[in-house]
C-alpha cells in the first residue's frame, strides 16, 4: 500500500507546494481546516482536537524525499496514516 502513496508524492512533489493526505476511509474534515493546515506555514502540520491528532496530514514537497526514505516497511498492523503521525511528532 505505501508504495502507491510513495509513487503519487513522487508524481507530486514538482507540481505543488504541499500535499494532504487522508485514508480513504475518513474522509471527514472541512475547508476550514484544510486553509489552516496551509495557512500554518508548518511543513509536516495535521489538525489536533482535544489532544488528538486528526486528519488531513499536510506535508511540504520539502520533505517528500524524506519521508519516502525513512518509511518503515508496512505490515498489516501499521498503517500509513501511523507513520505519518510519527513522522509528524519526530
């Protein structure tokens, strides 16, 4: 599954400034936090309600090559949304 995700952030990182991204099966979150997650100029930043961290997670093309690099391999009990919250508190 990461594999695809690493191949879009591939395709992506020349033709914008930051990415989201959500699994598809929480597709839940407003305009408004989508505009503060760009408009906090944080290049790994997601939204964080009562302590917990949410969704979308914006990542900046910045750390595209990175965040591929140090990517653990995934099983069925890691999630790529897990690692992007990891990434995000390191």
């Amino acid at each position: 599954m990461f594999e695809s995700v690493k191949i879009g952030l591939s395709y992506l990182k020349d033709k914008c400034d930051a990415v989201l991204l959500t699994p598809v099966d929480i597709p839940l979150f407003t305009a408004q936090t989508v505009r503060d997650l760009m408009d906090s100029g944080a290049k790994p930043a997601c939204p964080v309600c009562n302590g917990q961290i949410g969704h979308p997670n914006l990542i900046h093309v910045s750390l595209i090559d990175e965040f591929c690099r140090t990517a653990p391999p995934f099983s069925n009990t890691t999630t790529v949304s897990l690692f992007v919250r990891k990434f995000m508190l390191c």
